[in-house]
C-alpha cells in the first residue's frame, strides 16, 4: 500500500514562486520552453550514462521528448524518455528552488568525459515556470536504472507544500502535466503548441513529438514537430552553403541570400559556437527603429533557444547581424531571459565583435562587389563604432569608404588608406570636408586652395560623418582636419604673401565689419579662396552649419555663434564692395557676400524673405 507523504517546500520557496508566477516572466508562453530543456537535459544525461551502461536504453532506444493536451480535462503533458528521477533526487531537484542536480552531475565528470558531456543542461528554476500557467502541477518519474516499482508522483499547487507518492510506472523518463488556469485556454490549441515548439526549441537534438489529429482530434499516432539537429553544431564540412542559406533565411525571417556568414568554435575553459550573418540588405527599421528594437542574435546555451535580440553580445552599430550564439554555460538571472554581466560574456562578445570585422575586412579585400553592397547598405551604421568601440577604432576606421577630390564623383570608394598612399610629400594630415550632400561638398568654395596646391580632400556628406569624424582625431598617426576649420598650415612664402594680403585688404575688412556688424565674429583675408568672393570659417571646435540646422530642425537647443568670413579682396564682387560709396547698396553687398557664404555652409538663412528682397534689388542695380 502506497502512502502520500506531504512536504512543505524550503523557507524561500513560496516566495519565490509568487515571484515565479507574477513578475519572473516577460512571456507566459516559455513554460514550453523550459519544460522542453528540462525534458532535453534528461535526454542528453542518459545518453551519457548508457554509454558506460547500454542495458539503461533497453527496450527503448530513442530518445525523444511528447507534448500532448487533453481539452476535456484542461491538461497540457511534456514528457520524455530520458533519465528519469529516483524519490531523493526529486525532493533534492524540485523541492529545492535552484538546485541543479544536472550541476553536480557535470562536476562529478573530469577529463574527457567532460567533454563529452557538455550538453548537459541545468535543471533548476526553470520548472516552476510551470506555475505561469498552471494552477496544479503533476509530475511522474521513475529513474532509467530503477524497477517499475519506484516510480514517484510529486504534485503541487505552488502554495507552499507539495506531495510525495510511491507509485508504479511501467516506463522511464519524466511526466510533466499541467492543470491549465481557467484563462489559460489558448495554450490547448495545437497550432499554437507546435508554433511554441518551432519558435523556442526547432533545434533541440532530441524529437519534439505531438499527437497526429483526425477530425480535429488527437491520435495514438505521433509526428515530430521541430527539425531537431542544431545547424551550427555540425562540422563546417558537412554544411553546403544551400543549408547555411536555408537557416539564415529562417533565422532572420529573410527573404534574400545573406551576403556572407562567417562559422566558428571556440574551445577551452569557457566554450562556444557563434554563426554569424550580414544580410544583403539593411532591414527597414535599422535607421528608424533599429537601435531601440534589436533583433539581432539569438542566444542558445546547449541548443536550448534563451532570448532572441541578446543586446549583451553585439554592441549597436553592429545590429544589423543576424546569427547564431550557442554558448556550454552562461550565467543567467533566475528567468533565464537576462544576461548577467562577466567575463564569460565579455569575451563572447570580443569573440562576435571580431569575426564580424575580420568578414567585413575579407569582403573588402577578396569580394570587392560584395563589400560595396556592404557599404551602401550598412556603412553609415558602421560610423556608429567610432564612437562606441574605442578598442576597434582603427580598424573600424580602416574599413570606412569615402568620396574625394580624386575619386570617381559621387561613389564613396576611397579608403583612408588609400589617401594615406596618394598624399603629397610633407603633407601631415589627412583633409576632409563634411556637407549634407556630395554636390555641396564637392563645390564647397573652402576646397579651391587644396584644389590649386593638389591637396586631395575627402568629402563627407552622410549626416554622420560630422559627428563620426569628431571622435577619429587621428588614423595611422595622421590627424584628420577640416579644410573649414582653423586656421590653414601655410610655408613661409604664402605666410608671407597672407600677411601682405591682409595689410593691403586693411580698409575694406574695417569697412565690412561695420556694414555687418554683430552679424559676423570677424571678417578676415582668405587663404582658402582663389576664385570665390567669401566663405564661412569655423573654430576647430565649431559644429558645422549643415549639422546645426539639422538639430535644430530636429528641435535641439543650440547657442548661437557668430560666424567668421573669409573674402577673397582680388574678387570682383570685393573691387565692388570697395567702391560703393552708397551705404545701402554697400551693405546689401556685404550681407550677400555671408548670405551666399551661409548658404555655400548648408547653414540656414535666418530670414529668407529678406535676401531674397536684398538679392532683388542688387540685380536691379537699385
């Protein structure tokens, strides 16, 4: 005669269940989930032990793991074949929150065996997920080396107490039921548990079987669910690209080729496998939405799906991969959904960082097709870790292409290598220029002096380079500097002709500055111009005209600042302003002079209406 023995749990425990069952969390659904990696660990761990002892196997030699529902009495069973409990191991693993017996197990192994055990999961809080969406739990066991005799049921209500019984189980393995909650009712639809099974555990290595259904109801007959067999676990050598095509497309939910993929382990004190995808396209909200909405890789550790969008393991500008992290053991917080920070993670993270630079470097050094199509799709994102990747800078900076005076238009094909090996002998920085486009880049009055010496000057006009090239101060011990800003680095006879430029020029620039008067900082000869008449020079820490409108456009709050004007004094237009014994018509050219330098800046006029008044009434000679 068998007797029910009733047990409170540990001291912790009801409040950990409350905890469990309220907040733990995010998605009701991944009870599924950790019930599968249980019912997998278990699998995996007979496994292991029937190697040493085959007679555990006997009678049933494949391993696999049943979902089954009964809408009559509102139950939901996952069972599987694998090692099964003994009494003491079920009052240890499920009458103790967070004990891992699974744990223990792994540190018994040493050597070799290790190795072959490292699949091994935990078996740990993951269970009590079950109280999510149940209001009773039932659990059947009896452990693979145990007589029928043995088998134990432990039932709970997660209220505080649960109950023992000795009871006869004529097969081995694990069976787990769950009395559904009265609004829990979606989860007895089989469409919606085989949706669980593909979403949350398609490639854990056992069979996920569900009842066949006839008429709409279920069978004796079985049909297994997911593709069990974990792509990146195999060698690379039994991997055609077709198969590697194939799973990126049902990873990302992509219906292009991916553009390349790069597929690694990792082995030694801390193993893992990273499969890694760069699409061919950016998605639509990598721009809009991206940073905040990451859906980048999924996490894994020991083929059991964790989290997709694992933030931890890629930094930002790295988004728009897709892939695969597949790591023996990770530290996880009691829900399994949140990464905890550690070396550990660090060094996934290093690792990921790196075999996605070192692709992005071989597209650009053996597939020159391929890695333009990675520059128009993903380059301006790339600009992001110059700021947030210190440590990669350099070779973040390396594989960034850019248009230039000396390049073909528009097409952004120049590296900075590549400008480093075309520079001019005593030439010591590297010259750029930032506008919002490439026409206002490439006519910019402030490139005529470089064009005249032969100076190449990259022109930027993504709306992150301004920002992106404030923090790449240098590249390959050459400062990078803007042709608009400072003061420009001249040899002596041009110092010299500057100097008597300026002397000669005295009258007019005192006669500029009172016609403009608070309206400009300081109006001085240029050494930039030789065909103009004005443009606009900054500080080298003045934010440039075309980024601060787009700020203020986007409703930031900006000081004003008073430009300074460069003119060229050998221009028709200054011959004029000389001249013009008319204060009015004097300072209506004065003021186009900064308007059209404004303008030439991408700064934005304060009052359209007016020049457009003052341009009138030059033209008119009025």
């Amino acid at each position: 005669m068998t007797t029910t023995e009733t047990r409170k749990f540990e001291a912790e425990v009801a409040q950990v269940l409350h905890l469990v069952t309220h907040s733990l969390y995010s998605h009701k659904e991944i009870f599924l989930r950790e019930l599968i990696s249980n019912a997998s660990d278990a699998c995996d761990k007979l496994r292991f032990e029937a190697l040493g002892k085959p007679e555990l196997l006997a009678g049933d030699g494949e391993l696999h793991i049943d979902v089954s529902w009964d809408e009559a009495a509102r139950t939901i069973t996952v069972r599987d074949n694998g090692i099964g409990m003994t009494r003491d191991e079920v009052v240890a693993n499920i009458g103790t929150i967070a004990s891992s017996g699974t744990r223990r197990f792994l540190e018994a192994m040493s050597g070799e065996q290790k190795a072959d055990a490292r699949l091994i999961g935990q078996f740990g809080v993951g269970f009590y997920s079950a109280f999510v969406v149940a209001d009773k739990v039932t659990v059947l066991t009896r452990r693979a080396d145990a007589p029928a005799g043995e088998g134990v049921k432990w039932e709970s209500d997660g209220k505080g107490e649960y109950a023992l019984e000795q009871v006869e189980l004529a097969e081995r393995g694990t069976a787990v039921i769950l009395h559904l909650k009265t609004d829990e009712d979606e989860f007895l639809k089989p469409w919606q548990l085989k949706s669980l099974i593909r979403k949350y555990s398609d490639h854990v290595a056992f069979p996920i079987r569900v009842p066949k259904e006839e008429d709409g109801k279920p069978t004796d007959e079985w049909e297994t669910v997911n593709d069990a067999s974990a792509l990146w676990t195999r060698p690379k050598s039994e991997i055609s690209d077709a198969d590697y095509v194939s799973f990126y497309k049902s990873l990302g939910h992509d219906f292009n080729d991916p553009l390349a993929w790069t597929h690694n382990r990792v082995e030694g004190s801390q193993s893992f496998t990273t499969l890694l995808y760069i699409p061919s396209q950016p998605p639509f909200d990598l721009m809009m939405g991206g940073r905040d909405e990451r859906k980048g890789l999924k996490l894994y550790i020991k083929r059991v799906f964790i989290m997709d969008a694992a933030e931890e393991l890629l930094p930002n500008y790295l988004r728009f991969v897709r892939g695969v992290v597949d790591a023996d053991d990770l530290p996880l917080n009691v829900s399994r959904e949140i990464l905890q920070h550690n070396r550990q993670l660090e060094r996934i993270k290093a690792a990921c960082v790196k075999r996605v630079l070192d692709l992005i470097e071989k597209l650009a050094k053996d597939e020159p097709e391929k890695f333009a199509t990675f520059c128009k799709a993903f380059g301006n994102t790339l600009k992001e870790g110059i700021s947030e990747d210190t440590a990669n800078r350099e070779r973040i900076a390396r594989l960034l292409r850019f248009a230039s005076t000396k390049g073909e238009g528009a097409k952004q094909v120049v590296s900075l290598d590549d400008y480093i090996g075309r520079m001019a002998v005593g030439q010591d920085a590297i010259w750029y220029i930032t506008a919002d486009s490439y026409a206002a880049a490439a006519g910019s009055p402030q490139l005529e002096a470089f064009r005249a010496k032969g100076i190449e000057v990259l022109l930027m006009f993504d709306r992150i380079d301004e920002w992106m090239v404030g923090y790449l101060g240098e590249y390959e011990g050459k400062k990078l500097r803007n042709v608009a800003k400072g003061e420009l680095p001249l040899d002596e006879a041009d110092k010299k002709k500057q100097e008597e430029a300026t002397k000669e020029a005295e009258p007019l620039l005192k006669k500029l500055k009172e016609l403009l008067g608070d309206r400009v900082g300081d109006v001085k000869v240029s050494a930039r111009l030789t065909d103009s008449p004005s443009c606009l020079a900054l500080s080298d820490y003045e934010m440039a005209p075309h980024l601060a409108r787009l700020l203020r456009e986007a409703g930031q709050e900006l000081p004003e600042s008073k430009p300074t004007l460069e003119v060229n004094p050998q221009h028709a237009l200054l011959k004029r302003v000389e001249g013009e014994a008319d204060e009015g018509k004097a300072k209506d050219l004065a003021t186009l002079l900064l308007e059209q330098a404004e303008i030439a800046a991408g700064a934005q006029l304060a009052d359209p209406a007016a020049f457009v008044q003052r341009m009138n009434r030059v033209l008119l000679g009025g």
